[in-house]
C-alpha cells in the first residue's frame, strides 16, 4: 500500500513538474518571437527611411524587398517560429 501512495505521488509530482516547465518553455519562446518580430519591423522601418531620404520610394520595389525581408526572416529561423 505505501508503494501505491509512494509511485501516485512520484507520478503526480512529475505531471506537476512538466507542466510548470512547458509554462516556462512557452512563454519564453512567446518572448522570443516577440523579439523577432521587432527587429524585422525596425528593419521595416529603416529601408522605407532610406527609399525616402533617396527619393526612390516606389511602392512597388519597395513592397518586393519588404516581401524578401519578411520572407528572409521567417527562414532564418526554421520551423522554431512557427505560427
């Protein structure tokens, strides 16, 4: 009988432990993409600075390499920033 109790305890203790650590992993990889999401809009930002300082603001080819940009981002990190 103390056995029983013994492994229900270790097994609840481990079903606790994970779940506090999935927590964790989550809202760290939810911080992280934040981040990401951040620098690419910063670089968003930067590129339409610099098509306007130049004059060369042509939506078209801007929106094409704002594409690329994203496009760049998304695979530099692999499946890890999913949505």
């Amino acid at each position: 009988m103390d056995f029983a109790v013994l492994v229900a305890v270790a097994l609840f203790a481990a079903v606790f432990a994970s779940v506090v650590f999935g927590k964790e992993l989550d809202e760290k990889e939810k911080q992280a993409i934040a981040k990401e999401k951040s620098k690419i809009k910063k670089k968003k930002r930067r590129l339409l600075e610099k098509a306007k300082a130049n004059g060369t603001l042509n939506k078209r080819v801007l929106g094409k390499t704002l594409k690329s940009l994203i496009i760049d981002e998304e695979h530099q990190h692999g499946s890890h920033f999913d949505k």
